[in-house]
C-alpha cells in the first residue's frame, strides 16, 4: 500500500536561476548582462563562489570553486559579496506563492523546495498547470526565474527540475520514470558524489541501466546502506514524503582566513567574531543550545572539533565566548597555524520554535 500510495503523489520541486547572483542583477540594473560572481574577495586565499550568473557560467565558473580560480577563469567578472539578509527576504516572497497552493512544502535552501501538490488548495488538479503558475508569479512578481520539475516523488522531480534551466519546466511522468533512469549517468543521481560515482565505474556502473542488474544485496555489499536506496531509485521507488518542518539540529558560523594565523591575540579577535556571528543566528531562532563546539582546520588542512555541554543552555554572548576562548586555549596545535575556526550551538535547551534551513547557516 505505501508503494501504491507514493505513485499518486504529485510533487513539484522549484529550483531558482542563479538565485544570488539573481538577485544581484536585479537590484543593481549596471550588473545586468555582466559576468557577477557572488562570493568570497578572489584577493586574500579563502574566498569561494556561492553563485554565479549565467554569463559567468559561460566562462566555466561554478559554485565552490575558489574564487581565485574564477578570477583566472574570468578576469572580467564582477565580485559581489552576499548580502544574505536581501536573500532571505525574497526567500520569504517565493515561499508565500508557494503557500497560495500548499501547506506542504520543504525548504532545502533559500533558494529550493519540495512542494506536494496532490491535494492542493485552489483544486486545480494538475501539478504542470500549478508549477506553470508559480514560475509565472515568481516572474511577475518578483523579477526573477526559476526551474520546476515535476513527478510523482522527490528524487525524479528534482533531477527534473535541473534537465531545462533556466526557466524551464520538465514533467517526467509514471509512466517515463524507469526509462529515464536507465538512461541517467550515474554521476547525475542525487546522493552520488565524485568519490561514489569513480567506484561505480570501476565495477562498470555507468548509467541506471548498468545499476539495475544488480541485486539489492550486491549493491548493499557494494554501497553499504546506499545500495538499497540506489536499487529503489533506479526503478523510480521514492516514497519519502515532503516534510514542512525541518526541525534545526545546530546553528554555527565558520570563518576561512585570508592567511594562516598562530595562537594569539589575533586569532582570539576572530574568534570574538565568529563566536557573535554564530550568537546572533541562536537568538534569531530563539534556539540556545547546551553544547557548544569549536571547530579549527590548520593549514596543513587537518581539522579537530573540541566540544563542551552546560547543565543549562548557554543563553549569554559573553558566556559563549568565554567557552569557546576556553577550548581554543586548551587544543593542541602542535606548532601549527591555523587557515580556519568554527563556532557552533546544538543539543537545543527547550526550542520556542522550528525553523527552516538556509544557506545562512554553515553545518559543521
């Protein structure tokens, strides 16, 4: 019954066009037209592309690549740092059309979601017709483009929604699904990286078709836990369902420095920093956490995380400081320098609320 109840779904997951970058080009009409990398300084080490617009794409430059690299690739692109507040708030603009069709939608960014249409609000019956819609208010209303696809579960929508962009519209009907899949490389599966995509080819996994001959218990061999999401996908099994709360198991910031640092005042500076940086996300969503975690990458690109819990949750600025001063000065560096801190909050004490993720908050 769970397999048969899945296949009536109607799922719609909305992806926005180089949504930072997006944005950038709309409120500053002198970028239009223009190569925009969002993102960290190219000057300086640490900097990375969180978007690009699509005239820079044309240049080769993607998302997390260094933006040194970018600025190689592209000596004419225009560097904008992000302005996550302006962000935030057309995120809030795209989610209230989402809502004039469904309670049931999962944020997996600012600028992404899953929408279950199966029962939608205005009964218009038909997910093409109600992602057409959404994609048209985005435009009216709010200046900008976004992708749909559209399906009977969230892993085909979503690879849907990436086949046209931008602006495009993909259903990939019941009736399609196992051919489609059949046909898919493996490196487009979703949950299929760098490092699981080579393994699949060296046992001869090219694409879905390749991954169907194999047994559920030779890929679970193979894959570990993996192998039995793999061997339902790749016949269009998903029967996860769209969850609307996204419940926040931590909150933390994180900061790459231009150049490599030794314990000291400085290093203590940044980490004042971080550590506010991390507080003002906690109380934002009212979410003061037991545990705080202090996390340092040393230039040698080695990490350690060094951990300590409250009786009560840490509900003051200063005290955070303090506990993470505290593991900073009792971590062993081993004379080495450090590229990177992170601050982090979790083991919530009492949440007031629930809130969505976004592309504000780094997990560590």
């Amino acid at each position: 019954m769970k397999n048969e109840a899945a296949k009536f779904r109607k799922i719609i997951h909305v992806d926005m066009d180089a949504f930072y970058a997006s944005v950038e080009q709309r409120d500053f009409p002198e970028l239009r037209g223009k190569p925009v990398v969002v993102g960290g300084s190219p000057d300086g080490r640490g900097g990375v592309v969180a978007t690009a617009s699509y005239e820079a794409r044309t240049y080769g430059i993607r998302s997390a690549m260094s933006s040194k690299k970018a600025q190689q690739l592209c000596p004419y692109a225009i560097f904008v740092y992000p302005r996550f507040s302006a962000y935030k708030e057309v995120s809030k603009q795209i989610r209230e059309i989402f809502s004039r069709y469904t309670d049931l939608i999962e944020p997996l960014s600012l600028d992404e979601a899953y929408l279950d249409v199966t029962h939608d609000k205005l009964n218009i019956g038909s997910a093409i017709t109600i992602a057409e819609e959404i994609k048209k208010a985005i435009k009216d209303e709010l200046n900008l483009t976004a992708s749909a696809g559209v399906s009977i579960n969230k892993f085909v929508a979503k690879i849907a929604s990436d086949m046209n962009k931008p602006d495009g519209l993909t259903f990939i009907g019941p009736s399609k699904i196992e051919k489609f899949m059949e046909k898919l490389p493996v490196e487009k599966f979703h949950g299929v990286g760098k490092v699981t995509a080579e393994r699949m080819k060296m046992q001869h996994i090219r694409k879905g078709s390749d991954l169907k001959k194999l047994s559920e218990e030779r890929l679970t061999l193979l894959f570990g836990k993996s192998g039995k999401f793999f061997y339902n996908i790749v016949r269009g099994i998903d029967n996860r369902p769209v969850k609307p709360d996204r419940e926040i198991k931590s909150v933390s910031s994180e900061d790459t420095f231009g150049y490599d640092l030794d314990k000291g005042s400085e290093l203590s500076e940044r980490l004042l920093q971080i550590t506010q940086s991390a507080f003002k996300r906690v109380k934002q969503y009212q979410l003061y956490g037991r545990t705080l975690t202090l996390k340092i990458k040393f230039a040698d690109f080695k990490q350690i995380t060094r951990s300590v819990s409250f009786e009560q949750a840490i509900t003051d600025e200063e005290e955070a400081y303090k506990a993470a001063q505290t593991l900073l000065e009792n971590a062993d560096f081993d004379g080495k320098l450090v590229r990177l801190i992170g601050v982090g909050f979790s083991n919530f004490h009492e949440p007031k609320s629930r809130g969505k993720i976004d592309e504000q908050r780094l997990l560590f």
